[in-house]
C-alpha cells in the first residue's frame, strides 16, 4: 500500500465517510444490503483467513473501513442488530468446518486399523503435548522475532520439559499396541480448522500448524463467535422483553437454517472443500 493510500485507510478508520474532502467515493450507507455485517463487526472470515491455505478470495459483500467507522458512530444513539447477521455468517461457517472434521475423522477411521478407546487416549495424550509444543515453539519464535530474548529463552525450557513429557507418552502410546498399528495411526484431525495432523511430526511442523494463520484464523473466528452469541442473548433480552426465551430461539434457528440452506453459504463451503 502507497503511503498515500495508507493515510487514507487510517483517515476512514477514523472518522468514517464523512471526513472533510472525501466527495470523490461514491458510497452507500453502512445499513445497505450489500454491506458484509461481519466486516463492520471485525469479524468476517474473508478477512481473518485472507493469505491461508483456506484463503476465501474477495467477500462478496462489500468491506469499507469507512463504513464500519460510520456503523461505529452510529450503533452509539442506536441498536441496529447486525450482531444476528454477523452470529448467522460465522455460524455456519463453523458448522461447515466441523462437518469437515467429522467427515476427515469418518475417514481416518475407515482407512486406520480400529483401535481401543484406551489406546485412543494414549494417543490424544501425544497429541495435547504436540499442541502445546507447537503452540509453545511459535510463540517463542514470536517473542524472539520481537526482540525478547529472554522470554522466549523461557518458552524454549518449557519446550524441553514438554519434550522429554511427550517422549514418555509417546513409549506408553507405542507400547500399547503391534509395531505395524503404531507406524499406522499417524494422523489426526484438528479440532479446530479441521487439517490433518501427523502425530509424529516434527517440531517445525507442529509450531507451523499452531502457530500457523490458519489454526489461529479459525481460534479467532470461533471466538468471535462465542462473543457474538453471547451479544445476540443480550440483544433479545432488552429488544423483545414480550417474548419467551424458548421462542427466541426458534427465531435464532430459522434464521440460521434458512442462512445455511442458501446458495451463497453453499458456494463459499464449496471453495472450502475444494480449494
Ligand atoms: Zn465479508
Ligand atoms: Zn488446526
């Protein structure tokens, strides 16, 4: 971005469409039907997953940081409920991402030999120290790439300590079934953005998975989520006193059904499995 255009940008975050000289844009109000309510919300997924393996190109509905700026103003002197739109985008973003998980697990399950849920404890065993060895080892990079040293130093000795737990994990994990089993029960399926996870892979593939924009896009996503569910409640609290809460939720579920029945959300999970 030209220093130019990235004054501009700052300026629209700030004041919104109407700031002093702006006459060239033509615009439409941030209440518009082709305004994305995720983005004036920070929460679409086009933007957190922007540059991932799961990249979902352009959102179709419009993004203007001088819209959400406006929308920001505005939502001060008046409610105007695009945290249901918002919960509904992400909503059945997620849903389709769970879906996907279930659907890799089915698979792992059909080409693995079956294995007893105690063995598949140990395994999951492994895997929470993989995560938390990644998650660590990005971190650090992170704090070392920032400049401090020492902290990251820290998170290094907390990565051997977590080494030496996951080598012990992984002996009781090994011995509890055939040499040929154990090289084959390999993979794994985030629970978060649904990839696939070598069991055995190295540290540099676990910090690149954990600390990787795609996990932590789809961290982010849900998160925003959990938030905006918990404003959605809120919402209908205040706005529809008159109503049960039982049929408010009927109301949620229709909207969400018919959000996820429709051809939009289909082509974007479309994109998804087949990227
Ligand atoms: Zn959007
Ligand atoms: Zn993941």
């Amino acid at each position: 971005m030209s220093a130019q255009a990235q004054m501009r940008a700052m300026l629209d975050q700030l004041m919104g469409t109407s700031r002093d000289g702006d006459t060239m844009r033509q615009r439409i109000k941030f209440t518009d039907e082709r305004v994305c309510k995720s983005h004036l919300l920070d929460s679409c997924p086009h933007d957190i997953l922007s540059g991932t393996r799961m990249d979902l190109g352009d959102c179709i509905k419009v993004h203007d940081l001088a819209l959400r700026a406006d929308f920001e103003i505005a939502s001060k002197e008046q409610e105007y409920f695009f945290e249901l739109d918002a919960a509904e985008h992400l909503q059945s973003f997620i849903a389709d991402c769970d879906r996907r998980t279930e659907l890799a697990k089915k698979r792992l399950a059909e080409t693995q030999d079956e294995i007893s849920a105690e063995v598949d404890a140990k395994a999951e065993r492994v895997h929470e120290l993989n995560e938390e060895i990644g998650k660590l080892l990005a971190r650090a990079e992170q704090l070392g790439s920032e400049g401090n040293v020492d902290e990251a130093q820290q998170l290094l000795e907390m990565v051997e300590k977590t080494r030496i737990l996951k080598k012990e994990a992984e002996d009781v994990y090994r011995n509890s079934m055939p040499a040929s089993s154990f090289q084959q029960q390999k993979l794994r399926v985030c629970e978060v953005c649904s990839a696939y996870l070598g069991l055995h892979d190295n540290d540099r593939r676990l910090a690149d998975h954990f600390g990787g924009k795609l996990h932590i896009g789809f961290i982010e996503i849900r998160e925003k989520l959990e938030k905006l569910r918990v404003r959605k409640l809120r919402l209908f609290d205040t706005a529809q006193d008159d109503l049960q809460p039982k049929a408010l939720d009927d109301i949620w579920e229709d909207r969400v059904q018919k959000m996820t029945s429709s051809r939009r959300i289909t082509s974007i999970f479309r994109t998804l499995l087949h990227p």
